[in-house]
C-alpha cells in the first residue's frame, strides 16, 4: 500500500506486486522502462518513461496522466 503521495524516480522502475492506496503516486523513469506488472489502484496516477508497460488494470478514483509510448 502506498501513502503520503509519493514520487519515485530512477532509470527504470518495475511495480512487480500490487500497488493500491488512497494517495497519488508519481513515476518516473529518467532514461529506462515503467513497468506495472500487477493491478494499480490510486486517487490519481502519473507515469511517465520512455517506455510504459502495463500488464494489468489500473484504476484511478482521479485522474491518469502519461507521458511516453504506452504498451
């Protein structure tokens, strides 16, 4: 679960598990891959890679922003 509103930030992020929380959360991958390999359940997401896999649901109570090439 998250909490706090965070931001993460490295070359390439992978979400391996589950992410859920009533906070938004922020990724950004600087020069690799975002990957969300579970479901990811949010107030708000913002994702943002060159890459931007996602492999299961993602739902949001607010918004979802995206900036790089979604698969």
């Amino acid at each position: 679960n998250i909490a706090n509103n965070p931001t993460l930030s490295a070359n390439g992020i992978t979400f391996n598990n589950t992410v859920n929380g009533n906070s938004d959360l922020t990724a950004n991958a600087t020069t690799g891959k975002l990957t969300f390999e579970k479901t990811v359940g949010t107030s708000n997401l913002t994702a943002s890679a060159n890459t931007i896999d996602i492999k299961d649901d993602i739902t949001t109570s607010g918004n979802q922003t995206y900036t790089g090439a979604v698969n």
